[in-house]
C-alpha cells in the first residue's frame, strides 16, 4: 500500500514485472475505490488535519484487516 500517486509511480518503477506491480495499491483506494485519492498532507490542513489523516488510514487499515482475516 501507498499514500500517494507519487509513492505509486516509485514503486511500480521497482517492480519486476507485472505480478509485482499488480499487488502495488493507493491505500485510500480501500475507503473510495477506483478514486485513487492521495492520503492529505496534514501540514496543509486545519488543525485537525493530523487527526483527519490518522481516521483515514485507521479505518483503511481496519478493512485491510478484516479483509485478512477472512481473506476476502
């Protein structure tokens, strides 16, 4: 998983051939499928933008989860 659209090209430049670059995912793809938004830069936020970023990933990483645990 990555966070950005920038983190995705980088990766996939390492990759070694197509089975590598198929397991190379955005991870906010979880929560907005197909959208390929990019986790914020919390920098650039409100003051909450800290905490605004940790829930996206939280709850992303809360589906990844599930998803391992009954392997779908």
């Amino acid at each position: 998983y990555v966070m950005d659209r920038s983190n995705y090209q980088n990766v996939i430049r390492l990759a070694r051939n197509d089975q590598e670059k198929s397991k190379v995912l955005i991870i906010l793809n979880v929560l907005y499928p197909n959208e390929n938004m990019d986790v914020p830069d919390p920098y650039y936020g409100e003051n909450d933008g800290f905490i605004k970023v940790y829930e996206l990933l939280n709850n992303a990483c809360e589906i990844i989860a599930k998803r391992l645990i009954t392997n779908n």
